[in-house]
C-alpha cells in the first residue's frame, strides 16, 4: 500500500487545487514585483522648495 498517495479522489483533487492556487499566487508576486533598481533609485522631491518661496 503506498503511502504518497492521496487515499481519496477528494484529496487528490485538493491538492491539485492548492497547487494551482500556489502557483498562481506565485505568478501574481512576480508580475508585481518592483525591480531592485526602482526601488534604490532617488527621486529628488521638489514639492517643499515651492512652499519655502
């Protein structure tokens, strides 16, 4: 008797299902990732100099 093996259809089928889910989660956090390089990149902010005039 092995002992991998989902014993039941259902658990066959919730494990396809959180597999799916994971790899969707996974390919959703890639396409929102921000490259390290926008993120350690300065960006002079001007906007306090137009209030000190």
């Amino acid at each position: 008797m092995p002992g991998d093996e989902p014993a039941s259809r259902g658990e066959q089928v919730e494990a396809a299902e959180r597999e799916a889910a994971k790899k969707r989660l996974l390919e959703q956090a890639e396409a929102e990732r921000v490259p390290v390089k926008e993120t350690t990149q300065a960006v002079p902010d001007r906007r306090w100099r137009s209030d000190q005039r």
